[in-house]
C-alpha cells in the first residue's frame, strides 16, 4: 500500500545573520490510508517543526530541504498558493493555539460555515444542520448558542475542540493533529480521542498525532515515531515503544510518563465502565 503523506530525509534550518541553526535534521517517516502514525517527543523536539515544513507553514527565514511528498506528488517547492488549497479539504490540520485560528471580530458560526462553504456544496441550511451536529460531537453544550458567540467568549479548550471538529468534519486524506488534547479535560479527551478512532476507521483515515503526551499517542496510533533533538529516536508499536525501546532517551521520556499514564488508563477505564 502506498503511503499517503511521507518525509525523506527532510532538514529544516533556521537562518540567522551569519549561520545556520539545524532544528530538524534528516526526519523520514510515513503513513499509509487508514493508519494513525503518533509523532512523540518533547518541546524543541523537532515534531512540529517537521510538519509544519512540509505544509509550507514556516516563514521564509527557514531553509527547508529533502522530501515531502502527499499522495506521491512533491510538496516542498510548490507555491504557497498550491499548498493553502491543499490544507482544509485533502489534508486537515489542527494546531496547538486555537486562539490565532479563529478571527475575533466573527461570530464562530460564520467563520465555521465559511470553512464549510469553501470547501463543499452545502447549501445555507446543510452547513447549519452539519455545523450543529459537528458542535455536538465535539463535546459541546447548547451549539445554537455557541454558534451565536465570539471566539472571545469561548474557552481555549472549546475552541480547540470546534477546530478538530471542523478538521475532521471535512473527511480529508491526511489529518495532522498538533498536540490537539493539550488544553483538554481528561474526560472530554477520551471522547475527541475517540472521534479519532472513528473517523480514521469510517474512512481509512492516514493520521498523524503529534503529542509530548504518551497517554494520548498511545490510544489512537497504530505506530510512534520518537523526535529527539530533530532526528528519529525510535519507532515502533506502543507496546514496542513502552516495553523494548532501545533508544535511552526514549526509555527516560517512557520512565517520566509512566506514573501519569497509570492514572490517566485509570480515568479511561472508569469512563468505559460507564457505557458498558
């Protein structure tokens, strides 16, 4: 099967007066249709910076080489115009501050439904009908009203979740997730977590996931790839990545997280009981 978004030896480098700091430094990996690949690792790691080099969202005092390819066709190099058609309808993205992706003087209704007509044939009354129903599943009380507000009168976490709802919404080929349950509630997280799950498996999905979080990586990817100081530490399955990884950084960022992750399978076990 081949891969719907892949990276080949990609480097990324910041360009000051006189050098250049390398941040990513030849990052391969791959994510073939229906498969969750979980980019795992801590700030400065490398993760976003990765992604965001092959979406063309990095500015232009970044010097990006190697490969990128979606659906087999090269990325890097296209226009920027190219690449902003892309993003929202073939490849979904969902960034870590939803606060810069809304515009504070729109109501969240308009700017949801302008996302929706952009990208499909919906009359007035589909996108109302699919807007509210996509505020539901996301986790979100009375959607008429929240419709109605500003970004302003929402919180982080409920703007978070209106953006992975309109991400998922548009059933793109590629979904990126970018740290997308940080400013989430445990138990609203096994919910959009398991919207993930959903999605990917409705309609043979590629994803990637990326998260410093191993408790989130570990309950929607099929496989992890571990950044460590912009290069590939490891890769592998969870049980893999938790039982038998070689890498000694990943085994310390395994060790940090352990504690956590027992409470958080916890939370995750109560809350299954609970539809049982």
């Amino acid at each position: 099967m081949k891969p719907v978004f892949e990276l080949e030896g990609l480097r990324v480098s910041l360009r000051q007066r006189h050098k250049k700091t390398e941040l990513v430094r030849g990052v391969s990996l791959a994510v073939e249709p229906g498969e969750c690949l979980g980019i795992l690792g801590e700030s400065g790691s490398g993760k976003s910076m990765s992604i965001k080099a092959s979406m063309g969202l990095l500015d232009k005092g970044f010097c990006v080489s190697g490969s990128a390819r979606f659906e087999g066709q090269e990325l890097l190099g296209r226009s920027p115009e190219e690449l902003r058609r892309l993003r929202g309808k073939k490849v979904g993205i969902v960034l870590q501050n939803p606060m810069t992706c809304f515009d504070p003087l729109y109501r969240v209704g308009y700017q949801i439904a302008e996302t929706f007509a952009a990208h499909n044939d919906w009359n007035a009354g589909e996108i109302r009908r699919r807007s509210l129903k996509m505020l539901e599943k996301m986790c979100i009380r009375s959607p008429e009203e929240t419709l109605e507000k500003y970004p302003h009168q929402l919180s982080g976490g409920m703007l978070q979740r209106i953006m992975i709802g309109i991400a998922v919404s548009m059933t793109p080929k590629l979904l990126i997730a970018d740290e997308p349950t940080t400013a989430i509630d445990a138990i609203t997280q096994f919910e959009i977590l398991n919207e993930f799950l959903r999605v990917k498996k409705e309609h043979q999905m590629a994803m990637i996931f990326i998260s410093h979080d191993l408790n989130a990586i570990s309950r929607v990817a099929d496989r992890i790839v571990v950044l460590n100081q912009g290069q590939v530490a490891d890769q592998g399955d969870f049980y893999h990545i938790l039982h038998h990884a070689s890498d000694p950084y990943t085994r310390l960022l395994v060790e940090k997280r352990a504690a956590v992750m027992e409470r958080y399978q916890g939370i995750l076990e109560e809350k299954e009981a609970s539809y049982a």
